[in-house]
C-alpha cells in the first residue's frame, strides 16, 4: 500500500480550472508571461493555429477570471493591448515546472522548440525556472 499522501481541498479549482484547462489558456498565460503587453494580432501570430473566435473567447475568459487585463487606448485606430495581471503571473510560475517536467520527459520531441524564437528561451535549457 502506498504512502499515505496528505490530502489537499480542491474546491478553489471549481471554476478556475474550467478556464485554464482549455486547450490554448496556459500558452496564453505563457505567451503574455514571456512578452509582457502584447495585442491581439500579436498573440494570434506567437500562438500560430488558434482562431480569432477561441482567442477572443480564451481572453475573455481569463480576463473574467482575473488572469489577464485588457487595456484600451482612445487612439485611431483603436489600440488594445493584454497583459498579465499578478494572478496571471502567480499562475505562470506556477506552471514553470510543469513545464521543465515535460521539457525533460524523455518521449518529448525535442524539434518542437526549434521554432522558439532566439529571445525565448527553449524548454530544454536549465535555466528556465531561474526568476525574472
């Protein structure tokens, strides 16, 4: 039998993991994480694959449920950038070792981080989870 493990509440997820376990939600989170402010488009071209309806829909959803702010600026033409707000950035650390366990995970196809553009850095390097 094995070790009795502590047992943790999960009523904080109801709700939240409703949003965050939607396919593109963490590589959102991710993506704002590694660039700061970024606009729509912009997120649409890092992410490659997702469509303009689950973009909007994934931060809307994350911006209801406090991950992510929305800023409008009174220009022309209308300028709207997303960014993380602490929660957001709360969540991105902690999914950090998430991703070093797939990083390092010996079926992972390595090739997928050869697109990472130079400033990113790939999943494989060991300095990923030092603190910005």
């Amino acid at each position: 039998m094995p070790p009795k493990q502590p047992q943790t509440c999960l009523c904080p997820l109801k709700g939240i993991i409703d949003v965050i376990s939607k396919k593109w939600a963490l590589l959102i989170i991710n993506t704002l994480g590694n660039h700061g402010k970024l606009r729509f488009n912009k997120i649409m071209e890092t992410l490659q694959g997702i469509s303009p309806k689950t973009l909007s829909d994934t931060l809307k959803d994350l911006q209801t449920e406090g991950l992510i702010t929305r800023e409008s600026f009174a220009e022309i033409p209308p300028r709207v950038e997303y960014s993380l707000t602490n929660d957001g950035i709360e969540l991105r650390k902690s999914i950090i070792p998430l991703l070093e366990w797939t990083a390092n995970r010996s079926t992972i196809d390595k090739t997928r981080c050869a697109n990472c553009p130079p400033n990113i850095r790939a999943l494989n390097q060991t300095n990923l989870g030092e603190k910005e």
